[in-house]
C-alpha cells in the first residue's frame, strides 16, 4: 500500500466517521435546533455529486465513503427538516 492510497483511506475515514455522532446524538436527542438545514442540504447533495462521480469513474473508495455519508448527512438534513411528531416516528421506526 502506497502513502497516496494510506492517505485517501485516512480522508475516507475521518469524512466518514464526523457524521457518526451528530446522527447518533440526533437520534437520542431528536435536537436539531442548533444545525444549519441549507448546509446540510448542500453537503448532502455534495455527497450526493462525489457518489455519482465515484460510480461514474468506478472508484469504490469513493462510492463507498460518499455513499455512506450521504446516507447520514441525508438522515441528518431530514431530521432537521422534520417536524417534532415526524422526528419521533422517524426514531420509532430506526430503532
């Protein structure tokens, strides 16, 4: 394994792993009040843009980070999107 490819797995990891505890603290908490919804909307369709790009160029490390990502920046936009009763059911139905 080369340091280019130890890098880019470094950057998959740390891109990965940021999104894991805000989503698990929005499903504890169901708080969202603090987060930036146009922010989200733009990262998720930013995450959305490098899975297509990965998928297009056949690069797995890209599909797979960016799809993961893109899975929670998405569950993130449509829990501060959502309303009180919708974020329960939301959770209801996650758990």
């Amino acid at each position: 394994m080369n340091w280019i490819t130890v890098i880019g797995f470094g950057a998959a990891l740390c891109s990965t792993v940021s999104f894991v505890p805000q989503a698990w603290r929005i499903l504890k908490t169901r708080d969202t009040a603090a987060l930036s919804a146009p922010m989200y909307a733009i990262t998720t369709i930013g995450f959305l843009l490098w899975l297509l790009y990965g998928i297009l160029k056949g690069e797995w490390p890209l599909i797979l980070t960016n799809g993961i990502c893109f899975v929670l920046a998405g569950f993130i936009l449509a829990m501060t999107l959502a309303s009180p009763r919708q974020k329960a059911a939301i959770v209801k139905a996650l758990k």
